[in-house]
C-alpha cells in the first residue's frame, strides 16, 4: 500500500527538516513504551528513529535514515509502529520553500508484506494524526512541547 499528504508550515525548510528530526518526543506521541526515556531521529545515512526506554539503553530501532538531505529530503526505512510484522516500510519527507517564511512538507509511505486488512487505512490515519494534529500545532506553537 502506498498514500501520500502534504502540509504548510511556517518557516524555513531546514527550520521544518530541524523540528522533525533530532529530538521528536515533544510532538511524536506514539511509542512502544509509556514514556520514552529518549525519542530521536538520528538523521544521518545508516542512523535511525530511536526509542531508548530507559537509562540503561534498552529499546527499538523504528526505522533506518537511508536518505538525508537537510532542509530537502528525509527518508527512512523501517517497521515504525509494524515491528515484529515481516513489514517493509519506506517513509519519505520532502521539505519545498512555499514563499519565503513556509514550506511544504510532503510525506509519502510506501509499504509491501505481512499487512492484514485495515492496515492500510490504520497507518495512514496514524501518519495523519502525527502530520497534523501533532507536528504542525508543534510548529505553529514555537516547537514546544504538546503534552
């Protein structure tokens, strides 16, 4: 399965490509544990989306940077919320200048395996809830934290 969607943002495309990488716990609200101890997108090639649970440095890989262009292009590969499913995901962010003080942010996801009926739909409506009632009230809010 495959979907795509797309976002304006206030600010910069590195501004936007910074806020949605580094440290993503005070927008992203999906983990694995109750409270992550760090949530991170290491945002170089070879480096991942983090969840470490606690200070002893147990936790998950979601997904693998297999693309980085800062202030262009992001792209990871990798479960995300799917782990332990024979699931190959491919996510990609790409960041346009919309004027001089926006960007657009379009994300696509591209998904093949183990994906039982309403998957899809699932995934996309997870992808939504992150795009936009997640990350963009982060941003227009001065990237502080929501919860």
């Amino acid at each position: 399965f495959s979907f795509e969607m797309q976002a304006n943002l206030p600010g910069t495309t590195t501004q936007i490509y910074d806020a949605m990488t580094g440290d993503v716990s005070g927008w992203r609200d999906h983990s694995f544990s109750e409270k992550p101890y760090k949530l991170y997108i290491d945002a170089i090639p070879g480096g991942g989306f983090y969840e470490i649970f606690n200070a002893g440095g147990d936790g998950v890989k979601h997904a693998t940077v297999i693309y980085s262009d800062r202030g262009k292009m992001l792209r990871m590969d990798g479960p995300l919320g799917l782990s332990g499913k024979a699931v190959q995901m491919v996510t990609t962010y790409e960041f346009t200048a919309a004027g001089s003080d926006s960007t657009t942010v379009k994300l696509s996801v591209h998904a093949a395996g183990e994906v039982g009926e309403g998957i899809p739909a699932l995934v996309e409506s997870v992808w939504r809830h992150f795009l936009f009632d997640r990350f963009k009230p982060y941003v227009e809010g001065g990237m502080k934290p929501l919860d």
